[in-house]
C-alpha cells in the first residue's frame, strides 16, 4: 500500500517553486480560489502562476491522499492489474498522475488532459525532475468536449473534476470515459452526499454499460445505502509547516473525506466486504458497519474469538474486508 504522503520529488519540485513565495498571498489565493468551488465553479479562477501554485499547494496534498487511497483498494481487489498508459481526466497540476505512478510501477506513459493552461504549465514545471513522469504529455482541451481526441490507456482516472459538469454533462463524460478505458476506471469526488450521489450515478450507468465493480463495492447490485446515509470514506495525512501556514490550520495534520468508484472491464479476482464507518472497539466486542455482498450489516467480533478479534481491531473505516480461507 502506498502512503498518503506526496513523493519525495514532487515535495521537493514543491519546495523549490515556495522560494520566494508569500505564504500570507498564497493562503488568501488559495481561499479565494476554494470559496469560488463551494459555490459551484470551476477552475476558471485560477488565472495567474501564484493562482495555480497557491492552489497546489494547498489542495494536493489532500488530493494526492485521497487518490493514492482509491488506487490502493483498487489494486487489493484487482492484483494482477499493470496497467503501461495513463489517461488523467482533468488533470489540474498533474496530482493523480503522480499517485498513479506510485501505486502502479508499471506504467510507463502518462497523457494528461486539461483545459486550464495555468495548471497545465505548472504540472509540466512539477513533472521535468521526475524519474516517472517527465516525458509525460499534457493535452490542453476541455475534458468534456476533447476526450474524443485522446488515445486509450489502461488506466483511466479523474479526480474531483465530474462535479463541475451538469448531469448531462457528466453523463457524456462517464461515457466517453469508459470507452477510453481498456482495463480500468477510477473516479474520485469528495465524500459530501452530493458527490455520493455523482458517483452512484456514473456507477449505475456504467454497469449497465457491462462495466464490474472493483472497489469500494462488493458488488454490481444497487447500493444498500438509505439516506440520509452515504458512502464515503476519510484518509488521514500530515501537514508540512507551508501546508499549515496556507491553510491557517493549527493541527499537524487532515482529514480528507472522499468518495471513489473503481471499475474493471473484467471481474474483479477476489470481492472482500468493506469497512463503511470507524470500528466500534468495545471491551466485550468491536461493532464494525460492512457493505458485503449481501448488503450492509453490523458485524459482531466477540473478545473470546481471539484470532477473530485480534484480525478485527485491525480494520480501519475504508478497509476491505477479505474472507479469511
């Protein structure tokens, strides 16, 4: 499993692009740019190179974590998948590329795709001293209306981009998507009901389309979740002193809540329950709430089931969940 932490040389293309830099501009950069989000835009507001750095570096460390997160389950489920060619959808400043990288040594060539030219130019600055993705290429183009142009590759990802599309937008997108995608797709939003129901959406048309589920889901069937109930999860990762500074936050560290959907044009080679919510650990029982394949339930560890118990207190809200042979 990969860590949640940005790589070594994207810490250090980071820090060489800080030299100079105002945190105090950055910070009130990156919060001009986060309001403009909440309220439903895109990233047409990242206009200047301090946009898009402020912007970097106040969103890709939790971006990175949340996408490295997906990719993990992803290749618990699906282990013989080496995925060569990446396509990143609405790539922004090249953070699912990178966790890409990481989590999967075998790829070997990376496209990018995305219409701000802002970001485009500082993933390209992030990437040259890269050992993984300095040849990589970066398409300009809008990834609802370009996508057509674009190759296949095995592995398809977009991270927090379907959100700003419409629904018949995001519709075209999740179609167009699949139809680049020879092995697998991973779609990650954040984990708010709203982005929920964006990813049950793709989900639902995509196994109609004869897409599998991989990751998080068990199972092809619908979701077993009633609202106001969701599925999401949340990845813990650490704040460096730059990160705190911009983000004007005390603690050490984040919790990034998200939601992700991974699928496969074959079936996934094992299907393990997942961990919904965090454990309950009690001093008779842990209580932990698992989507298996025959829909949620509270599975009950008892203490006096040593093995059972001692393998129960390990699992972590977003684990999944293999049955022991």
């Amino acid at each position: 499993m990969i860590a949640p932490t940005l790589p070594a040389e994207l810490k250090a293309a980071l820090d060489v692009k800080l030299q100079g830099f105002s945190r105090t501009d950055a910070a009130q950069r990156s919060q001009k740019i986060s309001t403009a989000y909440r309220a439903g835009g895109t990233s047409s507001t990242i206009k200047s190179e301090a946009d898009a750095l402020s912007y970097a570096l106040a969103r890709m460390p939790a971006t990175y974590a949340a996408v490295v997160a997906s990719l993990n389950a992803l290749a618990e489920i699906a282990p013989d998948l080496a995925p060569e060619t990446l396509l990143d959808v609405g790539a922004g400043p090249g953070t699912a590329s990178w966790a890409a990288a990481e989590a999967f040594p075998s790829l070997q060539d990376f496209t990018l795709l995305d219409a701000n030219a802002t970001l485009s130019r500082l993933a390209l600055e992030l990437a040259r001293g890269s050992s993984r993705l300095a040849e990589c290429r970066y398409l300009p183009g809008d990834a609802g209306g370009n996508l057509a142009e674009v190759s296949p590759a095995d592995l398809v990802v977009a991270s927090y981009v379907i959100g700003e599309l419409s629904e018949d937008g995001q519709r075209k997108l999740t179609e167009a998507m699949w139809g680049k995608a020879r092995h697998a797709l991973v779609v990650i939003e954040p984990g708010t009901p709203a982005g929920y129901a964006r990813i049950l959406a793709l989900r639902q048309q995509l196994i109609a389309a004869g897409a599998y589920v991989a990751a998080p889901c068990p199972h092809e069937r619908s979701c077993p979740l009633i609202a106001p109930d969701w599925c999401h999860f949340s990845q813990r990762l650490p704040r460096s002193q730059a990160h705190r500074q911009i983000k004007g936050a005390e603690v050490p560290f984040e919790d990034e809540r998200f939601i992700y959907v991974g699928l496969t044009r074959t079936p996934p080679a094992m299907r393990a329950a997942r961990v919904l919510a965090p454990p309950d650990v009690g001093k008779a029982e842990i209580t932990a709430k698992l989507c298996g394949q025959g829909g949620v339930e509270l599975a009950k560890v008892p203490r006096r089931d040593k093995t059972a118990y001692a393998r129960a207190r390990r699992w972590r809200w977003g684990d999944a969940v293999i049955a022991e042979s």
